[in-house]
C-alpha cells in the first residue's frame, strides 16, 4: 500500500530496479492475466481495482487479448492502457506495431475494459514519460474523494 510520500518514493525506486522482461513477443493477454493473479492475492481490499497496460504492438504471443480482458473486466477490473505509437520507417515489424486501423484503436477495441477505461498517446518512445504523467494524473483525478470518518 502506497499512504505517503515515502511510500510512493520507495515504490518509484523498486520500479525502476527492477529488470525489464522481453522475449521477442508481446503477451498482453498474459501481462493481464499476471496481473488479475497479483490484484487476486493482495493482502488488502481496493474499492478500484485498475490494471495499466503499456505497449508500442500488438499481442502476438499468448492467448487472445480479447479473452483475457474480458475475464478481468468480468472481475470488476478496468484495463486503461498508454499506447506507444512507432513510425512506420522505424518498425522492424509493421504489422506488430502499425496494425489496421493504427495501434491506438487496436488498443481501444481489443485492450481497455471496465468502467472509465481510456487509452493515453505516447507519440513514440521519446514522449513516453510525458505521456505516462498524463495518464496517472488523469487516474487520479477520476477517483472519488475520499470518505471521512465520521465524528461523534
């Protein structure tokens, strides 16, 4: 649980430790799935359960995305997402990362889900921060403020 600034420093810090996994393929689907598992076994109660997908492709490992978003959204979880958008003449694989219709609406049709689900643009790897400020910020605002005790 995140209650304090040093708590969100801590946090920030193991974060940016920890190593980043790549195999070659995307797994979306399976990123949700590891995720649902870990909301599953928290050790605390959450009145919002929210699972945030970043990518710059498609998922082409794993089961379908589809299946998996669905299954959490059925939990009561929302999936937003940042997509990470690729010039064409800089993919190595095109129809991972600039798939029909754009990445943005493969991410809208196939990957958010719940209540209040939304996509945030990176407009390449280079804006990725930016954009991920936005996307917590806009998370944050759209919670509802918090319940105080009553006082006798």
């Amino acid at each position: 649980m995140i209650g304090s600034g040093g708590d969100a420093r801590g946090f920030g810090d193991r974060l940016v430790e920890a190593p980043r996994s790549f195999a070659g393929s995307t797994s979306i689907s399976g990123a949700i799935d590891f995720s649902v598992g870990q909301l599953e076994r928290a050790p605390f109660t959450a009145e919002r359960r929210v699972i945030d997908v970043s990518g710059d492709g498609n998922n082409n490992s794993g089961r379908t995305v589809t299946d998996a978003r669905d299954e959490a959204v059925a939990k009561s979880i929302t999936i937003n997402a940042l997509v990470i958008l690729m010039p064409l003449a800089e993919s190595f694989r095109p129809e991972h990362t600039n798939p029909p219709g754009g990445l943005e609406k493969y991410f809208q049709d196939n990957v958010i889900g719940g209540s209040g689900a939304f996509t945030v643009v990176a407009e390449g790897h280079e804006s990725f921060g930016r954009a991920l400020t936005k996307k917590l910020i806009r998370e944050i605002v759209g919670l509802p403020h918090p319940r105080l005790a009553a006082t006798d």
